[in-house]
C-alpha cells in the first residue's frame, strides 16, 4: 500500500478490540492495518458519516504516512497538511486548532501555526476543536486530524459529564454481549446517568421494556436530563429504588449494571454484601435462559461470588484507560449465562 494514501484512524479503549472489530464488520469497513489500541482502514469520503456513527471507538482520525512527514518538512510543504484540512472542514465547522507535536515551539511549527491561521481564519487554542497530530508513533512519522471537533465517545444526549460515569463505548461493548436484538425486555441495576439504558434503546427499537433503577436522587435527576435529550423519555423508565429492598419490576432477559465501587463504598464488607445482594436479587429477576452482563472495577469480589450462585461466566474481557485525572481503571466486563 502507498505510504501516501490516506487513512482513517479509529482509536479504542485497551480491550476493546473485538467488539471494534465486530462492529467494523457490520458496517462493511475493512481493515487495513493495526496499531496499538487502534485500527486503520480504507478512506473514502462515502464512509465519513458511517465513521461519525461508529459506538466503539473513542477517536477517528484523519492519516496519512511517510518517513518524511516530520515537522521541519511539513513547515516546507504545508499543502500536505492543508489537503487533509480540506477535507475535514467539509463536515464540520471548526473555529479552533492545536497541533500536538514535540516541540511545539519550534520554529517549524510556529511557521505551521502560522499558515493555518491564515489560509483558514481560525485561531490556535488549547481547548481546540480542530486536532491537529504530527507523530511518530513507530519508525513512521504519521501526520492526522480529528475527524469530528468532539471524541466520538462524547455523545450528543450527555447534558453533564457525572463524576465516574460510565464511558459510553465501554457501554456498548456491555450492550453488544447481551444479543439485544433478540430480547423485549432489559433492566438496569444502578442505572447512573442512563448510558447504559440510553445506548441499548438507540440501537435497539425492538427492546420493550426498558427500565433502570438507582438510590441516588442527584443521578436519577441526571439520567432524565440525559434520557429526554437523547428523545426516548417515553421508551426508557427510571426509577428511584434501593437494591437492598429488592425492587420488583417483574422480569427481564437481560439485566446489565456497572456496579458501583471506590469512593461510593466505605468498607469493604458493605461492597461484599452490596454485591452479594445484587447477585440474589438477579436470581430473582432474570429469566431462565437470560443474559446477566456485569461491569465492575472490583472483578475479584464479584468473581469470588458467582460461583456460589446459578449464574456462569460465559465471557470477560478486560479492560484499561486513563480517566480524566490521569488515573488508570482496569475494570472488567463479564458476561453470565442463568442456569
């Protein structure tokens, strides 16, 4: 393949590869090649919206290759730059840029910056919406934009990023392992901020009976917002209950959770009795037969309990990312079979 050739980008969560994979599939997108935590494939501007689309991958990106793409050549070749410019600012306006490079200040940089100001009247910013790269993540330097001013894994329906919500591919990851297509009814315990309820009716128009439940006032108020900005507050139904009550809102095929954890729990006996609980009460409300698919940085605890109860793991996939406050979680999905 010519080094020159452009080519989408598509970045993921660590762990995530075969959901991304899968999804690809079903859309019709072959890949090309493979990176760290990121796949390549073919670019055409007919699949620009499909890209947009996609719900596992985080960032897509814009690419193009060569041993020469380094930033004091770029300085002398701007067109190479400004034809992948040009094609970006077809779909989106952007008011904003930031080019992340080493050496940032340099001259050839700044002669960069420069040119970009000018030939497309936008200004420089941290907080940019037009993300420029110029790397050399291997032995090839690789020049790249951002397809879309926002992540593709910043949704349209989050009114506020809550404080540990759940990461919204990581959300359709849980929701692909659940054969959603195939079921009416689906509960969420601990429901949050909705993502997971929100995901799963966005994709799914056959699903029913959507319902999610949570003891925390300040997230079901949160949820709502987000519920009726995505417009399904007539198909999703939250509400306020506590697990240790046992809620009964009949049964479900499939119950999913991102079970709470950290800072949310003080002890380490009330998260065993909190899971434990959690456990029982999904022996009770799933049917025979049903997908049980759990979320959870605390894997030993919950791993340490299934095997008590009439739930197997039929899957698990581990994952890992960086948080806002540069932490990293390496929470785990996984997937349990009602026997």
């Amino acid at each position: 393949m010519n080094d020159l050739e452009m080519k989408i980008k598509l970045s993921y969560i660590t762990g995530l590869k075969p959901v991304v994979l899968s999804e690809l599939k079903e859309n019709d997108l072959k890949i090309l090649g493979e990176d760290v935590d990121s796949v390549f494939i073919q670019f055409s501007e007919n699949y620009v919206q499909k890209i947009k689309e996609l719900r596992s991958v985080t960032r897509a990106y814009l690419v193009i290759q060569s041993d020469n793409y380094h930033p004091a050549y770029i300085s002398n070749h701007k067109s190479i730059l400004g034809n992948l410019i040009n094609i970006i600012v077809k779909y989106d306006s952007f008011k904003t840029f930031k080019i992340s490079c080493a050496g940032s200040d340099s001259s050839e940089v700044r002669s960069i910056a420069k040119y970009i100001q000018d030939t497309y009247r936008i200004e420089e910013s941290e907080e940019a919406d037009l993300k420029i790269h110029i790397i050399k993540p291997e032995d090839v330097w690789e020049i790249g934009i951002q397809i879309t001013p926002r992540p593709l894994s910043v949704r349209d329906y989050k009114v506020i990023n809550m404080s540990g919500a759940m990461d919204p591919t990581a959300a359709y990851a849980v929701n692909s392992f659940c054969d959603l297509d195939s079921v009416d009814s689906y509960l969420n315990v601990f429901s949050g901020s909705a993502t997971l309820l929100i995901e799963a009716a966005q994709r799914y128009s056959n699903l029913e009976k959507l319902i999610g439940f949570d003891n925390n006032k300040r997230h079901l108020s949160l949820s709502i917002q987000n519920i009726r900005k995505a417009g399904l507050i007539k198909r999703i139904q939250v509400k306020e209950a506590d697990i240790f009550d046992r809620p009964k809102f009949g049964t479900f095929d499939v119950i999913v959770s991102d079970l709470p954890f950290g800072m949310s729990i003080s002890k380490n006996e009330d998260l065993e009795k909190l899971y434990t609980t959690f456990i029982q009460y999904c022996e009770e409300t799933l049917n025979v037969g049903g997908k049980l698919v759990i979320y959870t940085s605390e894997f030993e605890l919950i791993e340490s309990i299934l095997p008590k109860s009439r739930f197997k793991i039929v899957q698990s996939l581990q994952l890992k990312f960086i948080t806002n406050i540069d932490a990293y979680l390496r929470p785990k999905i996984i997937v349990c079979e009602f026997k």
